[in-house]
C-alpha cells in the first residue's frame, strides 16, 4: 500500500513549483506578538523545513503568500535556512541570499542541537495524488516522526511555529477527502507526547479568510466562466480546510545531555 514517506517523498522531490491555491491566515502582527514573547534573540538561528517558495517568487500569485520571513528577516533579524527536498527551492532560496540544505524531514541531515527555532508551515496537510484519483496523505505517525526529528534538532528552550494553511477547494472534495487530513487538535497532542509544551494559538485573520473565498470565485469565473450562482450549484463552494497555527517550546533538558 503506497504511503507518504516513500512514495510521496518521491514525489514531491520532482514537484515544481506551480501556482498556490493556498494563504496563510495568520498575519503580520500576530506572528510579530508570538515572536516576541518567545523573546527571539537577534541572529537567532530558525530552520524553515520544507521551506518551497516563500514569497515573493517568480509568479504574481505567490506574492505575499505569508509574511513570516518578512518579521523573521527584517524586523527581529533573524538567520532563515531552508530545507527543502527539490534543489530547485534551495536554488530559489539562494538567491535571495539564504544558504539552504537540500533534505528530507523524515531524516533530517542535522545535528542535535542545532536550532533555536523551527518553522513547520503546511507539513502535515501534504498529499500526493494516485492515478485513480484518490490521494494519499500523511498519517499521524508519519507527523509524529517528523516532529521527533524536529525536537532533536532543537536547542533546549527551543520553539516550533506549526502553520496549515487553509486550502481553499469545492464542496465536494470536502466530502470526499477532508477526513482524511490532520487537523490541528491531532497535531497538537502529538506535540505534547513528544515533550513540547503548547505556547500559544495564533489567531487567524477573519478578514483575509474571507478575501480568499471572494478570489476563489473570481478565479473560477475567470478560468471556467462560472459565476457564482452556477458555481453553488455545482457545488464548488470555496472551503477553508485545517486551517491553524500555533506555537510549541520546551525548556527542559533531553535524556542524553
């Protein structure tokens, strides 16, 4: 049975870029507040894994996508390294001068300690799809290794900010396939039996959820020539899936040091 740590790694490793139907719906502020109350030193070393494309890349429609490296980078300066499976990504990356690791989450090429924070921005709502037109997803066990992963890279007293973004689709793949994608309560328990505490909830932003579900129906009508009306009816009604973030730390000290 296909699952996501072989065959969806594959995947994704020949996966290029292509236009988002996904935003973060956590905003500036917000990500600003949370950042400073973990008290962020300045030249703090932060590991963005499965960094992709941040914004802004290549097309007008990834601009703008999150704002976190914008506050990382230009307002706490902070030391960004993307780690992405697709050297194309890091290629991006060090272009705009960030020196980046080409790896895999499930095994990350890092040494214990290495961190003083981690982000984990739309990890563990992955899929990849089958030719059948089922898709596989990420199980709770395969989050749960990466998050293991990720606890050991980590300096004591380290931080994570885990991010969904909210995909933005029709009714009817809700229907059919929304279960099937980790939510945050499960993400969340899985932290806490690794030994990261929960710091705080982000909230998201209300006003830009609904920003997006108004571009969702200009795209269709735009690409298909369906209006809204005729988009309701045929059920591709713009829904916002897993979307959360929040942020986890941990202040103890591990087994073997």
């Amino acid at each position: 049975m296909p699952n996501f740590k072989y065959e969806g790694s594959s995947y994704w490793r020949q996966h290029e870029t292509k236009k988002r139907s996904y935003f973060d719906l956590v905003n500036e502020n917000t990500y600003l507040e949370a950042l400073r109350i973990l008290k962020i030193k300045e030249g703090a070393r932060i590991i963005d894994i499965g960094a992709g494309f941040p914004p802004p890349a290549n097309t007008e429609e990834m601009i703008a996508v999150s704002k976190i490296y914008e506050v990382l980078e230009k307002k706490l300066k902070a030391k960004i390294t993307p780690l992405d499976i697709r050297e194309i990504a890091i290629r991006f990356h060090q272009k705009a001068g960030r020196k980046g690791i080409v790896g895999d989450f499930f095994n990350l090429p890092i040494r214990d300690n290495s961190f003083d924070g981690a982000l984990l921005f739309n990890i563990f709502n992955l899929l990849y799809p089958l030719p059948n037109e089922d898709y596989v997803f990420l199980t709770s066990e395969e989050a749960e290794e990466i998050l293991r992963g990720v606890f050991r890279i980590l300096k004591p007293g380290g931080f994570a900010i885990i991010n969904q973004f909210g995909f933005v689709y029709g009714s009817w793949w809700r229907d059919k396939f929304a279960h099937r994608v980790l939510e945050i309560d499960e993400l969340k328990k899985i932290c806490r039996e690794i030994g990261f505490k929960i710091i705080r909830d982000l909230p998201l932003d209300k006003r830009r959820e609904e920003e997006i579900k108004q571009k969702f129906y200009k795209d269709l009508a735009e690409t298909f020539g369906l209006d809204r009306e005729k988009a309701e009816k045929l059920k591709l009604v713009p829904i916002i899936q897993s979307a959360g973030a929040f942020t986890v730390s941990y202040t103890h000290l591990r087994a073997h040091e």
